[in-house]
C-alpha cells in the first residue's frame, strides 16, 4: 500500500484549545477537494486538555507534502502557530482495514 498516514500531537498553551481547534477546523475545509487528501480529522484528547490530535490519511506523502505549500493552509497555520506550545508529529506507513 502506497498511502501516507500522519498524527500529529498539537499542545496548546493552557486554556487556548478551543481557539485552536477552531482555526484547525478551518484548514480542514481548505483540505475538502484538496488532491490526494483522503481524510484529516481533528481530535480533542479527553485526558489531556491542552491537546489536539490530527490523524491524516494521503495518498501519497508528496500529496501531502503539497498540501503544506497551499496558500489557505499556508494562511492557518500562520494563524495557529500562536497558539501552539509543542508538536509532535508521528509518520505511519499504513497496512490496511476499514476505510481504507
């Protein structure tokens, strides 16, 4: 299987989840129609209130890779890095099961 798979830990500062989750909210509509992004989900950890988890699935890593270069995504991340304390990304190679 050739897909590309990421999480990513978001850390917000204390008390700025929310505001991060809803500007990662928007870069997930800039990622609907997006070529080669199969899906990109945004998850609030129930333990840990500071944090966000991201789970992508591409096609391709160069897909992926591209998608950072867009203008819309570009624009979010400028807006969130603010609000970001630490990010752990975790790079998967994806083997199968449902959804995929």
């Amino acid at each position: 299987m050739s897909k590309y798979s990421m999480l990513g830990q978001l850390i917000a500062h204390p008390g700025k989840r929310d505001e991060l989750a809803g500007l990662m909210l928007e870069s997930a509509e800039t990622l609907q129609g997006m070529e080669g992004c199969i899906f990109y989900i945004i998850n609030e950890s129930v333990d840990e209130p500071d944090v966000l988890w991201i789970t992508e699935l591409w096609e391709t890593e160069e897909a992926h890779a591209a998608s950072l270069k867009n203008e819309g995504v570009l624009a979010v991340i400028q807006r969130c890095r603010p609000l970001i304390a630490g990010v752990k990304p975790v790079k998967l190679r994806p083997l199968g099961g449902k959804g995929m």
